[in-house]
C-alpha cells in the first residue's frame, strides 16, 4: 500500500483574516535575518560614507536645532546642554521615523518579489523594524558619548533609575511604527497619493512631539485640567520617558506610556489585520 505523503506546509487563498500567521513567520526566520542584511547593504552598498551618514544624519540635524531654535528662536532647554537635548529626542524620533517610512511601502517596493515567492508577508516590514534597531544602535551610542562628554564637562545632568525603561520604549516606537507603516501600505496599493502626503505628515508629527522644547514650555501656556492635550500625540509620552530616564528632564507619565502601549496594541493589531486583507489582492492594483 504506497504510503500517503506528509506535508510540512500548506499554501491556501483562504484564510482567516485573524491568522496572523506567527508561526509561519518563526518557521521562515532565517528569510526574516536575510531580509535584515540585504537591506541594509542594499542602502549603503552604493554610498560614499556608507553607515557614517548614521551618525552624521543626527549630528547635523541637532546643530541645526541649536542655531535655529536655540540661538535664533531662544527656546530653552531646562539647562540641558542644546545638541544633547535634541539629540536624545531624534535619537528614539529616527527610529520611529524610519519603521514608519520603510514599512509605509512594503508592498510597492516589493511587488515583483511578492508575486514570484510565497512566504509570510509580515517577514518584509519585521525584517525593516529589526533592521533599524542596527541604526538605533549606532545613534544611540553617539548620544551615550555626548552625555559622558557633558558629564565630565561637569555639567550637571540627573539621569535616574526610569533608563531601565528603554527596551520598553523601543517596543512601543516599533509597534506604533510597524502598525501604523503596514495600515499606510496597505492603503497606498489604491491610493498612492498617499505616499506623498505621508513625508509632509510626519514633519508635522515632528513638530508636534516635544524634541526641539521641552514639554514643559506646553503646560505652562495651558491650564492644569487641559495639560493631557500636550500627551494627545502617543509618541510625547514615550520621548518624554526617554528624557526623564537618560538627562533627569522632562515628565515620565505612567498614564501616557499606558496609553502608547494601547495605542500601539491597536496599530499592530489592525495593521496586521489590513496588511493579510490587502495581501490578497494587492497585485491586481498595484
């Protein structure tokens, strides 16, 4: 009696879209570190300065922030030397940043790819999450520098015992980045007028998050019963935390980071959720 196969895997159309498909992405693991790599030489491997720009990019633009805010616009810093301000705010803002703008067009950039190979869609915008923790990394050590730098400077800089709360905040930044990237992919398969406004929101959204002023400057020009709108924005909590734990500035909000740790629940959530109803289609419209 000739022996009935066992298949390892099997590929359907149908699915639930609440098959969020985890396993299949720890089973394809190996593609998820191989896609990390190949973007990352993929970004560089035609540069001149190559991964330098990591740490030119923050360095460049915190001078940017000290002349023109700083010295031009006067904004204080509560004491906290301008460039180390700035830079702990950029330095967790770029790795929001970047989740959001690389994962906002997994499925235009990688089209040719997804209609040749099957394998889990989630491994493209994971392997862009993962890979730019290699850029936090780096950033994050030049900001470590600069602090030790002001601290033997001698200036005075209280950091507190809130640093433990880093891999944390890193958490919510991808998750909010991820979600909200794979929802915006999602819908610029339809609408690619959207990648376009995308650049011009997140500028906004720059703005709107407490890294060239501090917080502070917000709830003194509102009333105490309206100082929640200045953590409207999910990511001042978590830049907030950044500040408070590493410099000693700025408000550490329990009930804000709560509220960043639901929002980007909700991002992931119905970000997978478009992403598997859209990766269906996709091809037909892209």
């Amino acid at each position: 009696m000739e022996e009935k196969q066992k298949w390892t895997e099997q590929i359907s159309a149908k699915h639930s879209l609440f098959d969020f498909k985890l396993k299949e992405v720890w089973n394809y693991r190996d593609l998820l570190f191989l896609m990390v790599r190949r973007n990352f030489v993929a970004n560089y491997k035609q540069t001149i300065l190559g991964p330098l720009w990591f740490f030119l990019n923050p360095i460049l633009t915190s001078l940017m922030f000290t002349v023109v805010f700083g010295s031009i616009a006067g904004i204080k810093t509560n004491g906290i030397p301008g460039i180390l301000f700035y830079l702990s705010g950029l330095t967790l803002w770029n790795y929001f940043q970047d989740c959001l703008i690389g994962t906002s067009s997994v499925f235009r950039d990688n089209a040719s790819i997804f209609g040749k190979v099957y394998f889990p869609r989630l491994i493209m915008p994971l392997s862009i999450v993962i890979g730019n923790l290699l850029k936090f990394g780096i950033q994050f050590i030049l900001f470590i520098i600069f602090l030790l730098y002001y601290l033997v400077k001698g200036v005075h800089i209280n950091s507190t015992i809130y640093i433990i709360l880093l891999p944390f905040l890193l958490i919510l930044m991808a998750g909010i980045g991820l979600g909200l990237g794979m929802i915006i992919s999602s819908m610029t398969t339809k609408y690619r007028d959207l990648s376009y406004l995308l650049s011009f929101g997140i500028s906004l959204l720059m703005y709107a998050t407490p890294i060239i002023y501090p917080i502070t400057m917000i709830y003194n020009k509102l009333p105490e019963k309206f100082h929640w709108i200045a953590m409207i924005n999910p990511i001042s909590p978590i830049i907030e935390a950044f500040k408070y734990g590493f410099l000693g500035e700025g408000i550490l909000s329990w009930g804000g980071l709560l509220y960043s740790t639901v929002f980007a629940f909700l991002s992931i959530f119905f970000g997978i959720l478009i992403f598997n109803k859209v990766e269906r289609s996709f091809m037909d419209t892209v």
